[in-house]
C-alpha cells in the first residue's frame, strides 16, 4: 500500500497585508479627524484676530477701567446711556468713547451709544488687572499663524510617517523546518492496526 504524501500546514501569521492596510487606514482617517478639528478651530481663532468688528467696542484695557468706542458715530452727535436710563451720561456727551471704571477688579455693565437714530448696545465684562499685558492684534495675529503652522508640520509628519509604516510589504514565505521528517518508504509501508489481522497464522501464506 502506497502511504499518502502529508504536507506540512503551518499558520499564517496574525498581521496579514489586509490587516496591516485596515490598521494604516485606520490610522489615517483618526489622524485626518484630529488635523481637521484642530484647524478649523485655529481657523476660528485666526479670523476673530483679524476681523477688525470684533474690537471696534474696546478701544483701550486699563489697570483700572476700560474704554469702549461708539463705531462710526465721528464728526455726529453721540450720547451715551448705562442700562435702561432715559438720562444720557452728561460727562461723556459728544465723545466717541465711554470709559467704564472696574469694581473689584471687572468692568462691566449694559451700555449704549446713539446718534442720526442709530444706536449701538453693549455688554461688557472685562476682567482688568495692573500687571495684565495686553497683545495687540499683529502680534496675536503672529501667534496664532505660527501655532498653526507647527501643529500643519506635526500632523503632515505623522502622516508620512504612518504611510511609510504601512506601505506594501512581501509576504512572508513559510518557514521550513530545521529537521524535516523523513519521507516514508512506499514499499514497505506500516499497516494500520485497525485493519490488520491479529490471527495466530494470519502471517502464513
């Protein structure tokens, strides 16, 4: 009886190409996630920095007050109302701006400016100190243009860095073993003990 040739299976290992493109991928669409909120939320900040109506109220931060501007009241009659008073400020009739004295550290308050029927209202609450530094609009301008500039240098290094990681790769052959198994030998093969006769002159011919 000729014996049937066993091939030797081995398993394949754990990390297989498609396994390490899902992982890659995977990778990359959190990275893209995270590059995509960070920016947009640098984006935000860079144009409150540059929009020029966000600051048209406050003109000036002191150690103790604020000064806030009426926008496009020049050259016009400007009055000046604290909350809900009918009764303009006599002290600051006719000027552009409206300096709030802080209390306790915080200037705020309701305030409004009105001239030709236009009337423009406030809300202020600012926090003042005296060893506050204020950052004017260039410099915090500079500020954020280089945070978000590294943070677009730090991400596009991790991307390269994972696509170099997960690029395509040879598949590992199958190892062979150190110390094969001899071949069997077709003429002389061993009899399965099922099906073997354990007669006492079954071997008589």
């Amino acid at each position: 009886m000729r014996a049937r040739e066993r091939r030797l299976r081995f398993p394949l290992p754990v990390k297989t190409q498609r396994q390490r493109r899902e992982i890659v991928s995977h990778r990359l669409q959190h990275i893209k996630a995270s590059a995509a909120m960070i920016l947009i939320s640098f984006m935000f900040l860079l144009a409150a920095a540059l929009n020029p109506a966000l600051s048209q109220e406050i003109e000036e931060i002191k150690s103790n007050a604020v000064v806030i501007r009426c926008t496009g009241g020049e050259n016009k009659t400007v009055t000046w109302y604290e909350d809900d008073k009918t009764k303009d400020i006599e002290d600051y009739r006719n000027k552009q701006t409206i300096e709030v004295k802080a209390v306790q550290g915080i200037a705020q308050g309701f305030y409004r400016c009105k001239y030709d029927n236009i009337e423009h209202v406030f809300y202020l609450r600012v926090q003042v100190c005296e060893n506050c530094y204020e950052l004017s609009r260039l410099r915090a301008t500079g500020i954020i243009l280089g945070d978000v500039v590294f943070t677009g240098v730090v991400i596009l290094f991790i991307f390269l860095a994972t696509k170099n990681c997960g690029g395509p790769q040879k598949r590992a052959s199958n190892p062979k073993p150190a110390n094969p198994p001899p071949p069997p030998n077709p003429d002389y093969a061993p009899l399965d003990p099922k099906t073997r006769n354990n007669a006492v002159y079954s071997g008589i011919r």
